[in-house]
C-alpha cells in the first residue's frame, strides 16, 4: 500500500477503537452504540465484516450476533465483507451511529479471500482513500473496530508480514479521520486521542 497524502488529525466525526483479540474492542463499539441509542430519536446499524468460512467461523458470528442482539437490542446489522466505504455512505446520517466491525477482517477479506483473487496494491489504496473519504463527509458519528496486531516480531512468513504492513497502514490513514482513537487493554480503555471533532 503506498504513502497516501495526510489529512489534519482527528478531522473527522469518527472513533477508531483498537485493540488486540479479546481486548474488549467490540463491547468498547457496543457501549458507544448503547449509549447514542438511549437518546430518543437515534439508530445504530454494525456493518459487520465477518465471512462465514467454516464451522468454527459460523458458529462465532452467530453468538456474536446473539450477544449482541441482548446487549445493543436496537442495534441493526448489514453484513459488508468488501465494499465498505459505499456502506458508510449508504448508511451515515445525522441521528444514525454506524459502527464497522472489523477492519482488520475487511482487509483480509480484500488481500486473503477465500473466493476469487486477492486485490493489488493499487486497488487496495483505491479502497482504503475511498474508505477515508467516507468517514470525512460522514454526516453521522462512525465508530470503527480493529485487531492491533502489530506489536509483537516480525512474523516468518512473507504473506503475514505484507499483512501487518497493509493493516498498520491503514489504520494510520483511518485515525487520521478520527477524532477519537482508543485503544483496548484487558478490558480497560485506554485514550489515544480525544479531539473534538
């Protein structure tokens, strides 16, 4: 993925919510959604990233999605493996939350598919400035959730490293639409940056 032109930090209306597998990242995104919710006239919608691949993976979306129906009730949901940005767009409005859960599966659903070829480069910068954009003309607030995978050594394999490259990347060029970045400890929520939008 290449050097994109930067953007004023935290320009946007957005929260980029980092964290590592199991830190709380989701429920951090669900607390959010819960919390706009409890305003009268509001909605929420996740735009899950997730693609069924196996039992294992099937059996996982499905609790989530009953989890989350108990603990976000009025949370909808749009299932979106690859064509993010025109998601947010179709979804964002001024009295809408969206949240996007997960980049780091959007990514490997776009670089690691389990149908048909993996995108170039080129086409993965066309996605992550097209993804940028629709975060800074968002009419609505837009919560992201990602996996910070790239604090521990360099992995033996060419393909994962590439990985790690393109997923730190993009969550720089995500953050700097975001006017909240908060990253995920056991549980424990952790403020990267707090601007007001």
């Amino acid at each position: 993925m290449g050097e994109r032109r930067s953007h004023p930090k935290g320009s946007g209306t957005g929260e980029l919510i980092l964290g590592g597998q199991r830190s709380g990242k989701s429920r951090c995104a669900e607390s959010r959604a819960a919390d706009w919710l409890a305003l009268p006239g509001r909605s929420a919608v996740l735009l899950a990233t997730a693609l069924a691949g196996d039992d294992e993976m099937r059996s996982r979306i499905a609790r989530h999605r009953h989890d989350r129906a108990e603990r976000v009730p009025g949370l909808a949901t749009d299932e979106v493996p690859r064509e993010l940005a025109a998601a947010v767009r179709r979804h964002s409005e001024p009295d809408r939350m969206v949240l996007v859960d997960c980049l780091s599966l959007w990514l490997t659903n776009l670089r690691m598919p389990m149908q048909g070829a993996a995108v170039t480069d080129a086409e993965l910068d066309r996605h992550v400035a097209d993804l940028c954009e629709a975060l800074r003309s968002a009419r609505g607030p837009v919560v992201l959730v990602s996996n910070e995978i790239g604090l521990g050594l360099a992995s033996l394999g060419a393909e994962a490293r590439r990985f790690v490259d393109d997923l730190g990347r993009l969550h720089q060029a995500v953050a700097a639409q975001c006017a909240r970045v908060t990253l995920m400890v056991a549980g424990i929520e952790l403020p990267v940056r707090r601007a007001d939008p």
